[in-house]
C-alpha cells in the first residue's frame, strides 16, 4: 500500500529535478554560446565557431572607443552602487522604524522608479535637468540617473532584512549598555548586510547594464559599454562583440568573486 506512493514521490522528485535543470540549461545556454562565439575565429558572428582564436579579444584591447566605454560604465555604476547602497540603506532604516503612518506612502515613492517604464523615467530626468541649468554637458545627469533606478533595489532588499530580524537582540545590546551607534555597529549592521550586499550586487549589475537611461542622459562625447556595442553592431558584425559581452560577464562575475573575499557572501545563503 505505501509503496505506490513512495513511487509517485520518487517520480515528482525526478520531474522537478529534471525541470530545474532544463530552467538552468535555458539561462546558461546563451552565456555560453557567447563566450564560444567571442573565440570564433572566422569574420563574423556565427555559431557554432569557426576554429578558435583570442583575436578579437585583442581587437577589443586595442578599440579605444570600447576601452573608454568600459571605463565609464564600472566608473558610473561603481558611484552608483556606493551611492545607492548608503541612500537605500538609510532610507530603509528610516521607513521600517519610524515612518509611522507615512510607511506605505514613502515605500510607494521609493520603489516608483520600478514600477515605471524606464524610458519615461529617463525623459522626465532630462527635462528636470535641462529645467534646472544642470543639462548632460558633463557625467552629473547620467549618475544620478543610474541612482535613479538602482536605489529601489537596494531599498527593497534591506527593508526585507530589518523586516525579517528579532529588534529584540538590539534591546538586549541597548540594556547592556551600548551606545545607539555601538549597537548599529555591532548588532544591526551585522544582520542587515545580506539584504546590503544583495541590494550593492543588484545596483552595480542593473547600473552596468543600463541602456534607454544611458542613451538619454550620457554627457557629450561620453557613452557606455551598452551603447557602444549597440552603436557598433549597427555597422559590424564581427566576433568583438561577443568578446565585449564575454568581458562584461567576466567583469560581473569578479564583482561577485571580489565582494565574496572582502564581505563573504556564506551570509546570504538561506536556512
């Protein structure tokens, strides 16, 4: 009798392993494809490759135009993480403990730009600034743009840790007595910084990754690693850029590596 549904059990286990796997083979297929398709050696984009080769690589190394624009992404979506990061945290701190009635209103606010298309984020930002004097002449507009858009996440993952946490393990430091700031320092920050460096990952990648705020707010003569290799895929086809997208991942995932040796990510696993 117990035996048919031991069966049934073993076979939906199956199945949704089988499921899993398929989900993860359909988001990594195209990764890979794209970094076989940057060792191509023929002329143009194709797969699968013809032969491998590191030439267009050095193609990419020695393009100026995408060298700066790579610069200009990981500088404007750097500002944009630290930034982000401080704003989003504060912001949460204040709306989870003492908004009040005012909660939901501020959390509306704060999460607008997401609920948003962001190409009318991006329009509206750009009247403001040319309303104000500021203009795109310089990298001002395009930053806080990128804030813009990168500070909900941050936001949404740290009001999930406070929401998420025992306030009493504070009241114990408090009763002990530690100071407000010693106890943020020592007990909050400490609890928090899984939604924290969640939220930084999230803004870094979504900022690096931004294209309609981008093209809208760039300053003259400036533009980003989405928009050169949009530009450039307008009149070439070859296998650089691939090799643009394989340095993009690689770049994200040293981010990740990077924040894991100096934070450590073991806090952000779950149970």
């Amino acid at each position: 009798m117990s035996g048919a549904p031991r069966r049934r059990s073993g076979v939906g286990r199956l199945l949704a392993t089988l499921w899993i796997l398929a989900v993860y083979v359909f988001l990594m297929l195209p990764i890979v494809m794209i970094v076989l398709m940057s060792l191509n050696a023929g002329e143009i984009l194709a797969f699968p490759p013809q032969g491998l080769s590191l030439r267009w690589f050095v193609a990419l190394f020695n393009n100026e135009a995408f060298m700066r624009a790579i610069g200009t992404s990981v500088l404007v979506a750097g500002i944009a993480m630290l930034v982000s990061t401080v704003v989003g945290t504060a912001a949460a701190l204040y709306v989870v403990r003492h908004a009040g009635r005012l909660r939901e209103g501020l959390r509306l606010v704060l999460l607008l730009p997401l609920m948003l298309p962001e190409i009318l984020t991006a329009i509206a930002l750009l009247f403001f600034l040319y309303a104000t004097g500021i203009g795109t002449r310089t990298m001002f507009g395009l930053v806080v743009g990128h804030i813009l858009v990168t500070l909900p996440y941050v936001f949404t993952n740290v009001a999930s840790s406070l929401f998420n946490y025992d306030a009493s393990i504070e009241q114990a430091a408090r009763s002990l007595g530690a100071t407000p700031a010693v106890t943020f320092r020592r007990v909050t920050l400490p609890l928090i910084k899984p939604g924290i460096i969640t939220g930084a990952l999230f803004a870094f990648v979504i900022s690096f990754d931004l294209f309609n705020m981008s093209l809208l707010l760039k300053g003259i003569g400036m533009t980003t690693l989405p928009l050169q290799l949009f530009d450039y895929l307008r009149w070439d086809f070859d296998p650089t850029a691939a090799a643009v997208s394989t340095v993009s991942i690689l770049l994200t995932f040293g981010v990740v590596f990077w924040i894991d040796r100096v934070v450590g990510l073991r806090s952000l696993r779950f149970g």
